[in-house]
C-alpha cells in the first residue's frame, strides 16, 4: 500500500511539473517568449522588464476610446487573475476591430507585455505583414483576432 501511495504521489508531482511551461526564446531578435500565466506577468510587472511575448486570459474592466494618433489602436483594460490591469493596444489597421467587447467579457490573449507604472500594455496582439516580429491575437466569444 505504502509503494502505491508513493507512485501515486510521484504521477501527481510530475503531472504539476509538466504543467509549468518553462521560458523560451523565440527567433525574433531581443524578444523572449514566455508561455506564461497572470504570476508570470505580475512577476514581469515586478522586474520592469519589457518586449516579452505572454500568453494569458483576463476579464475586461474598461472600454477605451481608440487611438487615433499615428496608426489606430482599439484600446481596452483587462485583469488577469493577479489583479493587475493591463492596457490593450490592438492595431486596427492591420487587424479587425475585437467586436462587441464591453465590460465583464472574458478575453484570451497572446501579445508583447511592455512595463509600465499603471500594470502594462499589451501589444502586437495582430499579425506582421512584413513578417519579422511574432503574430498574436486576441480570442473573444470563440472568434480570434490577428
């Protein structure tokens, strides 16, 4: 009995090992990619650090007016579950507007976090047309936008 708990016991430990995506560096110059969680992002809000791909989900809290300076920017606020606020930047020019958001909607997101005071902002959420930076998207309702 004793060596069936301790097997059990080791399957639990290694399923929560492989659970935990380890950093890696992506091909784009200076840009490491994080497979990452709201911790993560807290951690990188902690650190300052900026130009890391984060991959992550949240809750929106606010519905912004858009950018219009230079090239057009949807802007909107997500929490994740840290509690830490993230301003979105999505560029309307290169990808679709995320339709219909409005507060409380649950949104999925791939992007480059970049520090700032306030908690962050999340950019490139769309694809390169050149095609030398990552592509990310942002996931609403079971559409996704790049």
């Amino acid at each position: 009995m004793k060596k069936l708990f301790l097997f059990a016991w080791f399957l639990l430990l290694a399923a929560c090992l492989q659970s935990q995506s380890p950093a890696s560096v992506d091909s784009a110059p200076n840009q490491a990619v994080v497979q990452s969680n709201s911790s993560t992002i807290a951690d990188l809000y902690a650190k300052k650090r900026s130009q890391v791909w984060v991959e992550d989900s949240g809750v929106v809290v606010k519905v912004l007016a858009d950018d219009t300076s230079g090239s057009h920017h949807q802007r909107f606020l997500v929490k994740v579950n840290t509690g830490q606020t993230l301003l979105f930047a999505h560029n309307i020019d290169l990808a679709a507007r995320v339709e219909n958001i409005k507060f409380g909607d649950q949104v999925a997101f791939s992007g480059e976090y970049i520090y700032n005071p306030k908690g962050g902002i999340i950019h490139w959420t769309h694809h390169d047309p050149q095609g030398k930076h990552r592509a990310g998207w942002i996931k609403l309702n079971g559409k996704t936008y790049q």
